[in-house]
C-alpha cells in the first residue's frame, strides 16, 4: 500500500535534519584521520610536527658527527597525556608541566631531552648549534625543553657558532683523502 502524502513529506523532513549531521560525522572523521600523519618519529621513539621532525633529525645527524647522542624522552603530546602530567605537576607528584592547551608538546614542537646538567657535553653542543637547526632552549628552569622556533631562531654568521664564538676548525675532505692515499 502506498504511503499518503503527509508520511512522505515527514520522511523527506526527516532525511533533511539527518543529512547535515551524517556529511559533519563524515568530514570529522576524514579529519581526525589526518592528524596522526602530521607527526613524524624521530631517534628514541618519540615523535614531532613534521617539519620540526626533519629540522631534528638533521640536528642529530650533525650532533652524531660530533659524537653526541641527542636522545629525546618527550615530544608530541595528547591533550589526554598533557593533563596527567600537569595533573601530576600539581599534586607533587612530577616536574613542572604547562596547562593543558598551553604547551608546545601539544603542538608537537617542543622537545625534552637528555641533557644532564648545563655543562655536560650534551649541553653544551645544543648551545653552541641547536640554533642551526631552528632549535632553542625557551624555558629557564628547564635545560632538557628545546622548542622549534625557526622564525624566532637566529642564524648565526658563518663560522661561529650560536653563542658568537668562532667554530673550531673541522677536519677538511683534503685531510681526509689523504689518509686514503
Ligand atoms: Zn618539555
């Protein structure tokens, strides 16, 4: 039996308020899919935006060449994991940790490293290059926080190095062949 025509108009109403909220659903799906390929791994595990994370790798391919190994314990976090650290943070339980919303690990460009103390080797080396790389140390309390900043980060002339002192002389392709030879 056909449907009278006052069924037909309530089922066409009822298609209309549901067909917004389907293509919504659809279209925050694709989105939420999208995410996890904006962040990349790097050395130790962790990972960071994209384009922090191959501006990392590159500075541990450098710091490798110079015998240092940067070894990264924190980088890109949820909101979920930003709010057990701060939770932490404020219970006295863990270090210092931003509100949720108001880190750059949420953003996947902050950092932490393994730093030791601000004289180590590893220290050290991130002082004197991580600029290099769009690197810098933005938190005062906190040696092993390193943010990618590559706008804010300045470029040091050539032949010196991040605090302005020159470079020590590296060891030249011509030097090198002659072992070779
Ligand atoms: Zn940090």
């Amino acid at each position: 039996m056909p449907f009278p025509p006052l069924r037909w108009s309530l089922l066409l109403a009822l298609l209309c308020l549901l067909a917004p909220g389907l293509s919504q659903g659809a279209g925050s799906k694709r989105s939420r899919a999208k995410s996890p390929r904006q962040f990349v791994s790097i050395p130790g595990g962790e990972s960071l935006r994209r384009d922090a994370a191959k501006a990392f790798q590159r500075m541990h391919t450098a710091a490798r060449r110079d015998s240092i190994n940067l070894w990264a314990v924190s980088g890109y976090r949820t909101v979920r994991e930003q709010r057990l650290l701060y939770r932490r943070y404020r219970q006295g339980l863990g270090p210092k940790a931003a509100r949720p919303g108001r880190s750059n690990h949420q953003r996947g460009t902050a950092v932490d490293l393994i730093v030791g103390h601000e004289m180590s080797p590893i220290y050290r080396w991130l002082e004197t290059h991580a600029c290099r790389h769009g690197f810098r140390r933005t938190v005062a309390s906190e040696p092993w926080h390193w943010e990618y900043l590559p706008r804010a980060t300045r470029v040091p002339a050539p032949g010196t190095d991040c605090l302005g002192q020159p470079l020590p002389p590296r060891a030249t392709p011509a030097s090198a062949s002659s072992d070779l030879s």
